[in-house]
C-alpha cells in the first residue's frame, strides 16, 4: 500500500520524554476527507507540532472524560430538606 504523508502531518518539532515507552500507531480506514478537515480546522489552527500532539491530546482528553463520567455515575448521595430562615 502506498502512503502520501500530508505536509500538515508532519512532526514539526518533537519533545522528549524520558519516562516514557513509545509505541508507533498505524490507523486504518480513516477517509480522506476526514483526515483533511481534521488537520485544516483542529491541527493547523490549535497545534503547530503536528498531528501528533492533536492525537495524544485527544486521547488524554477522552481519558479526563471517562474518568469524569465514572465519577458521576459513581456519585451517592443523599437529598435533604432545605429551610429559607
């Protein structure tokens, strides 16, 4: 299969993480045309390092809500009464 890499999805600039194990992530069946409007209106205007850094911040954003969500559902409580004096 032949790979075109957009020039918006290149890595401009990459940090290091030192603590950290990487691991490369191959994406299949994704369209065109999503992959185009993601990089004109999230990428190009909220992440100049590259869509690299839009994925990883799409995935910790997705952990924050599943944490939130659980936290919600998890949530007990009690309704009581209450007086205006």
């Amino acid at each position: 299969m032949n790979q075109k890499r957009t020039v918006c999805f290149q890595e401009i600039d990459s940090k290091a993480y030192h603590d950290e194990i990487f691991v490369d992530l191959t994406i299949y069946d994704v369209p065109v045309s999503l992959l185009e409007e993601f990089a004109e209106k999230v990428v190009r205007s909220d992440y100049p390092s590259g869509v690299n850094e839009a994925i990883k911040d799409l995935l910790r954003k997705a952990i924050q809500e599943h944490q939130k969500d659980a936290n919600i559902v998890g949530f007990r409580g009690s309704v009581g009464d209450v007086y205006e004096r």
